[in-house]
C-alpha cells in the first residue's frame, strides 16, 4: 500500500468511527474512565482512591497520565529554603559552599536534585545527612595550602510573602544546626 493509500484508509476511519453508535459508545466510555482515572489520582488518600486506582493505575501508566499534583497540596510550604556550609581553615579564613547553580534554562535538571537533597538536610528528620553533608563541603572547599578544621551546616529561610506583592519574600534568616570539628586549629 503506498503512503497516501495509508493516509486515506485511517482518514476514513475517524469518520466512520465517529458516525457509528458503537463508535460513539466506545469514545464516550475512552473519555468517561480516563476522566474518572484523572480525577481517583488527584483524590486525597481514601479507601475509594486505593479502589479506583487498583484496576486504573495501570491505565494511567500506559497513558502517560500518572501525575499526581498532591505535591501542593494540602499546605504548601510558606517558607523559601536554602543551605550554606561554611568551612573554617588552620590559618583563619574561611569559605562558603553552597549547591550548584547552573544556567536557569538547561541546568534546572541538574540543580533540582541538588535542590532536593539541601531540603533533605535540611530536615531535623534526617540528622544521619548532616555529617556526610558537612564532609563533602569540606571536601569540595578543600585548598592544597590550607587545612579544613571545621565545617558548620547553616540552614537559611525567607517567609514567603502573598502572591502578586512585591517583594516576593521577606528577608532571609540563617541558623547553625550542625558543627562538625575535623583537627583542631594549627593541628
């Protein structure tokens, strides 16, 4: 069959879909579940969700129509969040590490991951992160004609302010959470 032959057969398909009854029925059941699927997803943890999602989770896969957008939802966080290391050397300087930040277009990929991880550090939760978090700004601060004796982990947090003010956000406050000590000074 050549390639407009192709184009003809499927463009005289729709139409004989859409004219028929059983055509009618089966894009009317397509639009019905798949809404009905859309809506299960988005609904708050339920027994009714877990009922609705069992046989329609995988119809959603297929769809690519998965997405659940809870994440801002019920209480979206009202703070912006940020993390600095500050890494003290043996002859008393010091310096700042802070996550990567690449260009606003193609480096958003890669910088939320990082993201992700500083809000993890962030967490009283997760404590087990903070010496490991602390060691790698060490590591990454680390100089050949310095020594590294001390990180500090501080926890930054502007209150965000109402849609549509300006400014966006209120003045950032720091806060020390964590202090790892590696030698002592001169050590």
């Amino acid at each position: 069959m050549r390639p407009s032959a192709e184009r003809s057969a499927w463009s005289d398909l729709q139409p004989r879909i859409e004219s028929s009854g059983v055509g009618r029925i089966a894009i009317s059941a397509f639009v019905i579940v798949t809404l009905v699927a859309i809506v299960a997803i988005n609904l708050p943890g339920s027994n009714l969700r877990v009922d609705l999602l069992r046989p329609g989770q995988p119809y959603l896969n297929a769809l690519g129509l998965d997405q659940d957008w809870a994440l801002f939802a019920p209480d979206p966080r009202r703070q912006a969040i940020g993390l600095r290391a500050v890494v003290r050397y043996d002859d008393g300087t010091s310096a700042t590490w802070t996550i990567p930040q690449d260009d606003p277009v193609i480096g958003t990929y890669r910088d939320y991951r990082w993201r992700k991880w500083m809000e993890n550090v962030d967490m009283d939760a997760n404590q087990s992160l903070w010496r490991p978090a602390a060691l790698w700004a060490a590591r990454e601060e680390a100089r050949p004609d310095r020594r590294e004796f001390d990180v500090t982990l501080v926890r930054l947090a502007a209150n965000l302010l109402a849609p549509g003010t300006t400014p966006i956000r209120g003045p950032w406050q720091a806060q020390a959470f964590f202090n790892l000590r590696l030698t002592g000074p001169g050590q």
